[in-house]
C-alpha cells in the first residue's frame, strides 16, 4: 500500500513532460546522425565523469569552410544524446566562427526546457564535443579520459 | 524497532511531508549520505550555544566542558567498534581523508618489491590514493576479482596474497552491491603473510555491529555523516602498537608536545595524529549519533534494513524491465539494491524518479572499475536505512512503473 495519491501520479506524469518532452524522447530514440564519418575532418570525444555519458564527435568540413557531414556515436542519458543529435542537425551548413559562438543558451534553447545545474552537464556535452573537435585539423582521437574541465562552454 | 517512529526524530520528515500537491520525501540516498536525528543537531547546536570554546588549552569551565565532550565522543567511537581504547581513535575529516593517510603513511618504505592488494569493487576513495602511492612508490597493486554475482572471487585471495603483500584494503561492505565482504578470512590470509590490512567500513559501521578485533583489522576507516552523523568528521581507528609507530601527516598546534626554532617532538597517539583546532562541534554531533544508534541496537538496525532491502528486491524482481545486481541471498549484504531499467540511463531514471519524491542515486557510483565489471555504465542505487518503511520501498515500485510509462509513450 502506498501513499501516492493516483492523481498525484498521474499530473506528475504529464508533468514528467517538462523534462521527458516529446522530442527529446523522439531524438534519444531516433537520434539523427548517428555513425562514425569515415572521410571526416576533425573528430574528438568528451565524457561526462558524472553520469557516464560519451560522445564521439565527427565532423567533415568542406573546401567553403563549412560542415557538410556530421555524425557521432556514443551512449548516454537521454538529455545528452538528444541535445547531441539535435546538435547535430544545427552545425549542418554551419562555418567555424558560427560554431565557436555557439553556447549553453543554445542548446537551452533546442532543448526547450530548464533543467538543474547537474543535467546541464548532461546536456552541453555534445557542445564541447562539438568545440573540441574543431581544435582537431586531423581525425585523431584526443585522450579518450574524461575531462575536468566543465567550464570549457561559456555563455556570452 | 518503529520506523515510523524513528521518523519522528528527523526534524527533516516533518518539514518536508507530502501535504495537498506536494511530494512525499521517500530518501532512499542514505549510502551517499544519511538523515540526522535532532539529537544530534541539538547536541552540535548546545556546544554553539552553551559552551562554545576550543578544546585541549583553554582551563576556563567552558573549554573544560568543551574538551570533555570532544573526549566523550572520541570514548563513544572506541565502544562503538569494540576499539582496545579512545587512544586507537583519530577523528578525521572523513572516511576518505582516513584512507588517504593510510595509503601515505603505511606505503613510505615500500617499493618495487612490494605489492598492495585492494579489490575490483573498491570505492574511488579506497582506490586512488593506493594508485598514487604506488606510482610514487612503485609497488605493485593488485585485485581481488568481483563476480558476477557480486561476491569477491574466494580463491583469488589466496592466490594474489603471498609474500610479498604488504598490504590489504578492502571495503567491509560495497556501495553499490551491498555485498558484505569476507573481511576475517581476507586478514587471516593478510597476516599470515604478515601484511597489515586496512578496512574501509563507510557502508558498515552505519548499518551492522562492527568490532575491530573481529574482523581482523589493524586500520579501519568510517564517516560520521552516513551514520546520522554531521558532515566532516570521521574515524580512522588503528592497533595502538601501530599507531605509536606512524609518523604524523599534519603537523601544527595540539599535535606537538615541545616546540623549538629547531625542531618539535610529538604529542602522544592519538593527538599526535590531530593538529590544528578539531571539528569540535562535528565531533559530538558523532558522539550524539553513536548514542542515538546504540539505543536502537546495531543488531536491530542491520535486522530491519536487510529485511527492507530483500522485500524491495523482491517487489523490484517483479517488475518486468527491471535488473537487479549484487548478491540474491539477503545475509550477504546490507540494505543497498542496485538496478537498471530497461531503456531508461540511470541518470534519467534518477531524475523521473526525483518526480515522485523519490531519493536514489544513478551512475556510477563512485566505482567505475566495478560497473566495468559488471559491464554496465552505471545503475540506479537505491539504499535503506532505519528510518525507511515497506510504504517507501513501493513508492520506489511505484516510481519505476511510471517511469517506465513515461519512457514507453510513443
């Protein structure tokens, strides 16, 4: 016997929406971009020591500075992947300096909905990723190691 | 033991009890770190308030009050865990400031020659520190297997104990499996090797009756703020006769017995091993947990949480989409179930979990050798203490099923 009220659960669970929306379900379920790039350009991969989500990001840039094939492959939350593979969909046609200003608010903003400081780690990781491999000018694989430094996304 | 009345010695379950819309507080974290009892909280309060003063100097009636105190608490820790004497008692900040010192000081003459052996299913804090001594050292480590069942492979500690072991670390209980380790037998093999072992006791001290001499132990290590204790105070216990043999770590005031531009000579074990102004008030806020949790009866506490522990099992067993890891035979661990959702990350299932009041933990848990192990990235933890009831072990039922809702909509 239990003490949850069934209406209770039930508004909770509409209420799970706030977070669990319909398309963050969507691309955790059918995340876009998914697979490694074989001819990509840049390449890196980030973890989040928290929660033990990973990604590993492939980029290829074409000759007009631009990416014209993205992908990645890694496991992890649900915030995190589909903020990655929204992510995804947003660098498509996107140059450099479109990249490297690109910040929290941003995925804040794909994702449409707020969450606690924690799961914002969960949900910038593919950012970094993202940024990461723009230091990259060959598809090497940096330190496979989870970073430290979760400052590494500002906001403007 | 009444659950629901212990319940009502936490200020906490009072102020925050479900009322209208509002969640219930189901706190099923206790392994990460535990409620605290107003006793405790008035005890800590009646030192800020009464009898404020430092400890160890002072001859005015307030720091004599103090320091009897601060002593009392050091005398409760010593019966607690069956110590020869308050002497083998050194507060620390934590379990992990404990097993710290000891991975320093105990490792300073050993070297190549040497080995260190701790287990697969070490918490970072009994891991890491053995790591960078050993690369400062350079000793070798070496692990005790887990199973898959959550159980330490038998036959490896003798296998991988030999001599040249030096040293044995080992978790009494897991954190994440609950499994109850073969301490006893592990020192026996320890010893006859003639190497010292070390225990890291943070998920048992809380929750069954330890005493040092039973299990083997030349040091033991455990935190206050897992046993209805305050944050920043632990214990790391020691054999008196090895005690008076370590160097200190930290030096300054309280520590020293005469000091000279030149130089200083020690206080005696185990002040020797405290310098500078104590957690003063963390201290008797352990010594009012002690007397909290003697009063129930470790034997009844281990009783009710294990008991808990297997009917939530049971209920969670029952769920489809659900796995449960770690030993099945409920005496083999204290009250921790660790679990996954099919389809559901931990982290996700922490937080949809966190929707209906419900309190666990989801990753790796500080052990990721361990979830390597298992073959797992993570899992849900959910841990049972005293003051839990049947009623939260179904809100967690509950939770998971709607969880499950929320994941499956299409």
């Amino acid at each position: 016997m239990t003490n949850i009220d069934p209406a209770l659960l039930q508004e909770d669970m509409d209420g799970a929406e706030d977070l669990y929306r319909e398309h963050i379900l969507d691309h955790y379920r059918h995340p876009h971009h998914k697979g490694a790039v074989s001819a990509c350009t840049h390449r890196a991969r980030e973890a989040n020591p928290l929660c033990g989500d990973e990604v590993d990001f492939f980029l290829r840039i074409g000759e007009d500075g631009r990416v014209r094939e993205v992908g990645f492959e890694g496991h992890g939350c649900a915030i995190s992947q589909a903020a990655i593979s929204m992510l995804t969909d947003w660098v498509t046609g996107k140059n450099r300096e479109e990249i490297l200003s690109a910040d929290e608010d941003l995925i804040q903003e794909m994702l449409g909905v707020r969450m606690s400081p924690t799961r914002e780690k969960c949900a910038f990781l593919g950012l970094r990723a993202l940024k990461k491999a723009l230091t990259y000018t060959n598809p090497q694989i940096n330190t496979p190691n989870t970073t430290n430094d979760t400052n590494s996304v500002h906001r403007k | 033991m009444n659950p629901e009345q212990i319940k009502k010695d936490f200020a906490i379950f009072r102020n925050r009890a479900a009322g209208g819309a509002g969640r219930p507080f189901v706190y099923l974290d206790s392994a990460a770190s535990s409620q605290t009892p107003d006793a405790v909280v008035e005890a800590m309060t009646a030192y800020y308030q009464k009898y404020r003063a430092n400890v160890h100097r002072g001859v005015y009636e307030a720091s004599e009050r103090a320091t009897a105190a601060y002593e009392s608490a050091r005398a409760d820790a010593a019966r607690f865990i069956g110590a020869a004497g308050a002497q083998e008692i050194i507060f620390t900040r934590g379990t992990t400031e404990a097993i710290n010192f000891l991975a320093i000081q105990l490792t300073r003459d050993l070297g190549p020659e040497d080995e260190v052996v701790l287990t697969e299913m070490e918490h970072h804090a009994n891991l890491v520190p053995w790591q960078m001594a050993s690369q400062r050292r350079k000793f070798v480590l070496r692990f005790i297997p887990a199973l898959a069942d959550g159980r330490l492979d038998p036959g490896a500690a003798r296998r991988l104990i030999g001599n040249k072991t030096k040293i044995v670390s080992i978790c009494h209980a897991s954190n994440v499996l609950g499994t109850i380790n073969p301490v006893r037998e592990i020192a026996d093999l320890a010893h006859a090797q003639g190497a010292l072992v070390a225990v890291d006791a943070a998920q048992s001290v809380p929750h069954m009756p330890v005493r040092v001499a039973d299990l083997g132990a030349d040091f033991l290590a455990f935190g206050g703020h897992k046993m209805l204790g305050p944050t920043g105070i632990g214990v790391l216990w020691g054999r008196a006769a090895l005690l008076e043999t370590l160097d200190p770590l930290f030096y300054g005031g309280d520590m020293i017995r005469e000091v000279t531009l030149e130089g200083a000579t020690w206080n005696d074990v185990p002040w020797k091993f405290e310098a500078g102004t104590p957690p003063i008030a963390e201290a008797i806020g352990l010594g009012a947990a002690i007397q909290y949790l003697e009063k129930l009866g470790m034997e009844e506490v281990f009783r009710h949480e294990r008991e808990l522990a297997e009917y939530a099992a049971d209920t969670l067993r029952g769920i489809p989409g659900v796995t449960l890891y770690g030993p099945r035979d409920p005496s083999d661990r204290v009250g921790v179930v660790a679990f996954n959702i099919e389809g559901i990350h931990p982290h996700d299932a922490a937080s949809l979990l966190d929707r209906y009041g419900v309190a666990v933990r989801g990753g790796h848990h500080c052990a990721m050798p361990l979830m390597r192990r298992l073959g797992i990235k993570g899992a849900v933890r959910a841990s049972f203490a005293l003051y839990n009831t049947r009623e939260d072990a179904d809100h967690l039922a509950e939770a998971i099923r709607a969880a499950q809702k929320v994941f499956s909509r299409q």
